[in-house]
C-alpha cells in the first residue's frame, strides 16, 4: 500500500543561493533548517527530520551573485514555512577549489532547537 501525497502551492518556497566566494560557484551541499508561521522548529522529510540535507549541481554562481530554486518543502501534516535558513556545507568551484564545513550538521541541529517568534 502506498501513500498518495498532494503537493500544494504554499508549500513550494523560493531559496536563495548566493555565492560569497571568489570563483564561481559549481556544486553546492547546505542545510535547511524551517520555522512554522509561528516561529517553531519544523520538521520537513514529511516530519522524519529535523534539518534537510540538500545539494545543486552545476549551478554556475558568478562570484557575489545569487540564483534562487524552487523548494517544496515535504513538511509534516503540509505546515507552511514561516521561514527558513540554510547552512552550508560544501562549495566546489569551478576552479578546484573546495570549502567545507565539517560542523555544518552540528550547526543545523542547535539551529533547529530555537524558537524564533
């Protein structure tokens, strides 16, 4: 027996990327920790996380520009996003270089037990 999910337009968020490095920017891994219209923590994955893990390949982000992506957010009994942050992780450049944080998902986990009101 399988589930059948309805995708509504609330929950569909628009995420900004923007690249703060010198190069441009290639493939990215970060973050999403959500907040309900509320201010509580919100899980997404359909309610099995606490923060989700996301990557964009070949994105091309000159250096000091953004691109932003649609993101349907999964989130538990379809909550609405009131807001959102992302914490990266991983940046590859065009050019070789790599920036990782290898304390991005700490980060993300102590981020998802605040309330913002």
């Amino acid at each position: 027996e399988g589930n059948l999910y309805f995708i509504s337009k609330d929950l569909l968020e628009k995420l900004s990327l923007k690249n703060n490095g010198n190069g441009t920017l290639k493939d990215a891994e970060f973050y999403i920790i959500a907040w309900d219209k509320n201010g509580y923590p919100l899980k997404l994955d359909f309610g099995r996380q606490d923060c989700l893990k996301m990557s964009a390949n070949q994105i091309n982000i000159l250096s000091g520009e953004s691109k932003e992506y649609v993101w349907t957010t999964y989130s538990f009994n379809n909550e609405e996003v009131g807001q959102y942050e992302i914490v990266p992780y991983k940046a590859e450049f065009y050019d070789g270089t790599v920036w990782e944080d290898d304390n991005a998902e700490d980060k993300a986990k102590e981020l998802f037990k605040e309330v913002r009101n």
